[in-house]
C-alpha cells in the first residue's frame, strides 16, 4: 500500500521509497466518537503532496491504507507513524499532487 508525504516530510523527495507504519490515534476535530479500527498498516512513500499548512507531519494514504486504519466516513484522522525497513516489491509509481490536504491524515 502506499502513500504520500507532505512537501516538508517529503524533503525533495529523501523518504520516497521508505516505509512506515501508520496507526490511527482519533478523530481529526472531535467529536462523532472514535473513527479509528485498532489496526495498523504498513506503507510505502512513493509521492508528495499539498498540506494546507505547511505541517511536517502530513501523509496522505491511499483509500485501501485509510481503510484499514479508520472507518473511511471520518476522511481526516490524527494518526502515529514510525519507519520500518520492509520493503515493498514491484510497486509502480506515480507522481501525483493532491490539493485540499489538511495537516492530518485523509483518504484518497
């Protein structure tokens, strides 16, 4: 599964190719109970992408990663990450910049 670093995170494109374990830890704004599964997924950076903030710690997950941490409806949630050394095998990749990024994790 992969995802996508905001431009700081990114930082000309050093963590494209490394891996990181995601976990949900709540709602991004509160309120509407606890979006998160208890789950976690691993993922690959293979693209940045906006943050409407300039926050450091923005990743975007592909829908099938958000899924696996968070119920989809909640879109936004706040979430850990820690790199891992698993590497992925015969993943294309891709270049695309998503807009509208909040400075907390969404789906795609």
């Amino acid at each position: 599964m992969t995802a996508a670093a905001s431009d700081k995170f990114w930082n000309n494109g050093a963590v494209c190719g490394r891996c990181f374990v995601v976990r949900c830890t709540g709602a991004a704004y509160g309120g509407g109970g606890n979006p998160c599964t208890g789950g976690s997924v691993t993922v690959k950076t293979v693209d940045n992408c906006a943050s409407s903030d300039g926050d450091t710690s923005t990743i975007d997950l592909s829908r099938e990663a958000f899924a696996k941490i968070a119920n989809l409806d909640a879109g936004v949630v706040k979430v850990t990450y820690n790199p891992t050394y698993v590497h992925f095998l015969n993943l294309p990749h891709r270049r695309e910049v998503k807009k509208d990024i909040s400075k907390y994790i969404t789906s795609t």
